[in-house]
C-alpha cells in the first residue's frame, strides 16, 4: 500500500481551500472546507463539502462529519484583542470513535501526503469527539496557542515611537521568558538568546529595530531555533533572509492609524518557501502552535511561500482591515 494519498480532483480542493483563505467576501468571516476518504481507499481523498457564504457556521461544518471516518477539514476563524481582528486557519485532523483500530494504521500512513495540502495553519486540532469542535473552544483553543488571551495592555508615549501599543513591562516579560518552551503535545522548540534578545528590542519603543526573522539552525527541526537576521529596514529588507528552500518566521513591527492616534502592530509573518520538500512541511506543522507563542502577542498573522506576494500595501491592508481603519468606500 502506498504512503501517498491522491486527490480525486486536485483542482477542485485546491479552489476550495483557496476560496476559504480568500479575503474577498469579508475578512472575518467563517468559511469551511471537508475532505475525505472515497469508498474508505486510503490512497485516494476528495471534497466533501464547503461553505464560503455569509451564511457559513461551524454546526454545517460538524454535521458532515462521521464516526466511522477519518476526514481532514480546514476552517477559518477569526481572534480579537486591542481592537484587532486576526485570521486564522484551524486544520482538522478527524478520526471518528467508531474508526477500527486497524484502519487507524492504514490511514494514518498517509496523513502527511493529506496535510500538505491543507497547509499553512495556526492550530491542529486532531480529535474524533464532535465536543472539541464548539466555536467556544476552538475560540480558547486558538487564544491560548497565540497567547492572545489578556495579553494586550495601553501605555503611554515612549520617545514619540508610540502612542499605543505594548507597555515595557511586557517587553521585560518577553526577554525574561525561559529559552525552552513546550507544547501541549510535548514539542519543545529551543530559543537561542540571541533570538530572544531581538524579539525583546523589536518591542522596545526606544530602539529603531523593525523586524526580527528566525528559523531552525542548519535547518533541523531537532535543533535551537537561531536568529537568522534583523533590521531597521522595510519588508523589502525582510525578504532579503527569507530562502525558497527553508521555513523562517518573522515579527514585523509597523503602524496603524485609529481616530487620529498612532498604534503600533505587530504582524507575524509564517514563511514555508515554494521549494521546501513535502515531508519537511508535514514535519514543521506540529511546530506552528509553539513556534508562535515565542513571537507573541500579535496582531495580525500572515502567512507566505512566494516573496513577490509578500509586500507593504499586503501588510498595510491587513493591519487596516484587522483594526477597522480601513475604509471600505469606493
């Protein structure tokens, strides 16, 4: 039996996952897409359902949902706090409670093939009880993986960098946190202090850093988690580290402008270039949760694989779009 699941019509996945990832009916909306096994071949996975409308709510999402099936599904959501609203994209690993212990196996073989391409996605959530997918705590779930949940504190004027944003006492806390830390799964990602340090300064309003990029040394998932560059340039600075064949992770500082006054964001930004290999991508997944809680808290989290869509007015008309600056008037 081959390790490789084949999509009964790529094309039509791939427009539904695309359509789920698209902004163009509405930021924070919920939208869905299910996939699933045909005639219960583990070597061959097709659409199941989608909902992209307005109209679109997780209980449709549960009901296509079997217990004596293994299924994938992406859903996105979306998280508020300091008057922002970030996107985020859930992948469902589903493996109903009525699945055969030998069938498991059989499945599970293949799952890496499947969760390419679902790929990128803030949180995993693998689970066969229909419980762990209320919108309340996929809501907690997601909170609590980018640490969002009462993160966000105001503070005054520092130097005329700010006028709101992250007080100093968070930015100690940031450069005080322990150099390992753990995921609920039992991954540890270790932080070079290096890393730390320049997380540190990029909150720091008396310091002109404006973006930090990291990634795994050597590119090895079993090694620390390395500072592979920063600067007090644009994006276009930015994207001068991030490599075709490596996975990087960024925290861009920019602003934004709400009723007259300055606020300073911060975007995260997920890079899995276009030439990284498949089993790789599979790999890193089980790192997003982790990997992210060391840059957080944000305000917007971004994901890329091509450096031409990675631009400012992409940045600019996200931030704008999350905090409600953005004039939808044409």
């Amino acid at each position: 039996m081959s390790t490789t699941a084949e999509v009964e019509d790529l094309e039509a996945l791939q427009q539904a996952l695309n359509d789920v990832r698209s902004d163009s009916s509405g930021v924070g909306r919920k939208s869905w897409v299910l996939a699933g096994h045909r005639d219960n071949n583990p070597n061959l996975i097709g659409l199941v359902g989608q909902d992209v409308s307005e109209e679109a709510n997780l209980e449709d999402f549960v009901s296509q949902l079997e217990e004596d099936q293994v299924m994938y599904g992406l859903i996105r959501m979306s998280t508020t706090f300091d008057m922002s609203s970030t996107v985020k994209f859930l992948y469902v690993h589903w493996i109903g409670e009525k699945v055969p212990f030998a069938k498991k196996g059989r499945f599970g073989v293949v799952h890496g093939s499947v969760e390419e391409h679902f790929n990128p996605y803030h949180l995993l959530v693998e689970t066969g009880n229909m419980d762990d997918l209320h919108e309340d705590e996929l809501i907690k779930r997601l909170e609590e993986s980018s640490m969002t949940r009462n993160k966000v504190l105001e503070g005054n004027s520092m130097d005329g960098r700010q006028e709101r944003g992250f007080l100093s006492g968070q930015i100690k806390r940031q450069e005080n946190k322990t150099a390992r830390l753990v995921a609920p799964a039992g991954i540890e990602v270790e932080v070079d202090p290096a890393l730390q340090e320049a997380i540190g300064s990029i909150r720091n309003d008396k310091e002109a850093l404006k973006w930090v990029a990291a990634g795994f040394e050597e590119g090895n998932l079993k090694k620390p988690l390395i500072l592979v560059g920063q600067g007090e340039g644009d994006i276009e600075e930015l994207k001068e580290c991030l490599q075709d064949d490596q996975v990087h992770y960024a925290l861009y500082r920019t602003s934004d402008v709400i009723d007259d006054i300055t606020t300073i964001k911060f975007v995260y930004i997920y890079w899995v270039g276009e030439n990284v290999k498949p089993l790789t991508k599979g790999k890193v997944s089980a790192y997003a949760g982790p990997i992210e809680k060391i840059f957080s808290p944000v305000h917007t989290t971004l994901s890329f694989s091509n450096r031409y869509d990675l631009t400012e007015e992409i940045i600019r008309d996200k931030v704008m779009s999350g905090s409600g600056s953005k004039s939808f008037v044409k």
